[in-house]
C-alpha cells in the first residue's frame, strides 16, 4: 500500500545544514511498493529561493530502495537523485546509500552510509555516515529520536563543494522528540554542527548551519 506524508516546518534541516535559506518549508512524500522488497519513493519540498541550492524554490528526490530483513536485523540499499526547479548552474546529483538497522522493542538503532560520485554540481564527491536511535516511549504517545553524522569528501577546486560541505568535513547532531496521534504527529528538533565561522568559504551560508530549534507538524496517510 503507498504511503504519502506530507509535513511543514519552520526550517528544512538536511545533515545540519538549512536547505530553505532558514525559511518554514513545506515537504510531501510519497512511497509505492513494488515488491515485498523493492520500492520507489518521490519527495518534493519548498526551497525558498535557496542560496545553497542556487536560488532553486524547490527540491525532489526520486529513489528507489531494496530492504530486507532477518530476525531483529533490517538492511537496505538504494539510489536517490536529486533534482531542483528554479535555481541556476547545474544543480542535479545522484547519491548511493545502503543501511542496517536493529530492533528492541520500542528501541530501534540505525547506521547509513551515503555516497555521491564526484558530479560537477557538488564540486567533487560527498560520502556521509550516520549513527541514529529511536526510543518509543512505553504506554504514551512520546517518541524520542536522536543521531549524529559526518560529511567528507573530495574537491574538483571549483568550490561547489561548499554546496554540500561549508568546511572540508564537519559533523552533525541532533536530538528531538515528536508526539503521534495518528495519523498526526509534532516534531520539536535540536540541531547542530562543529562548523566554525573561520572555516566558512561562502560567508553568505554562514547562519545556515549552527544551532537551530525547529518545530513540524506532519499527516501520514
């Protein structure tokens, strides 16, 4: 069965860094099996006029992901291209990822690995590892999540790197609870990264990735 979300919230974070020029944006996803292991997803989102994503006012991902699983062990491996409307230059890539993940309970734990071939519109290549877990909390609707990640990479020298990475690596935080009465849910996100001012190449991007409180609120049919 698909599975559509459709979410706002007052900025759109990815990795730690601000996709929607620290704006409110707006997201829909949606997900359609197409075997018991195989699925394709499409995910748009507003933009506001990014400066990270040259000027582009929205975003979409299209992948498609195999998963399985054994026991309490999930797994997953997939392909997702990302494509933006209304910006200028060359903005499209293309990431890999692949993840396992391990259930408990109401605790889920979750390892990711994301790479990016080097691709003119990122400037080189961009691979991120993440570490996340999740912990329902018994007889309420409380859930908290929390993950922490790394972002590294090559340069071709032509500073699009910065696109996906304000410094030559850096690490990313964040820690959350949400609150579900379905098929309703609120979201409330700390986020941050060990990026410093001195670090910065584009100073015009330099509030668009420290510390940040941000709130949603999503439907899930």
């Amino acid at each position: 069965m698909p599975v559509i979300e459709m979410d706002v919230m007052t900025d759109l974070r990815e990795r730690g860094l601000s996709w929607s020029d620290g704006e409110a944006a707006a997201r829909i996803f949606v997900e359609v099996p197409v075997s018991s292991a195989l699925s394709v997803s499409a995910q748009g989102a507003t933009l506001r006029g990014s400066d990270r994503h040259g000027g582009a006012d929205a975003g979409f991902d299209l992948a498609a992901t195999y998963s399985d699983y054994a026991g309490l062990i999930d797994w997953r491996a997939g392909a997702v291209w990302h494509l933006f409307a209304g910006g200028t230059g060359e903005l499209d890539y293309a990431e890999v990822e692949a993840g396992v993940g391990a259930s408990l309970g109401p605790a889920q734990i979750d390892l990711l690995a994301s790479y990016a071939p080097s691709q003119d519109a990122i400037g080189g290549s961009n691979f991120y590892t993440r570490a996340g877990a999740y912990l329902g909390i018994p007889a309420t609707p409380w859930v908290v999540r929390g993950h922490v990640g790394h972002s590294t990479g090559s340069s071709d020298g032509s500073g699009r790197n910065t696109r996906l990475r304000p410094a030559a690596s850096y690490t990313d935080w964040a820690i959350g609870t949400e609150y579900y009465l379905a098929p309703f849910s609120l979201s409330l996100t700390y986020s941050d990264t060990d990026v410093s001012r001195g670090e910065l190449r584009q100073p015009v991007l330099d509030d668009h990735y420290g510390q940040k409180l941000v709130a949603g609120a999503m439907i899930r049919f």
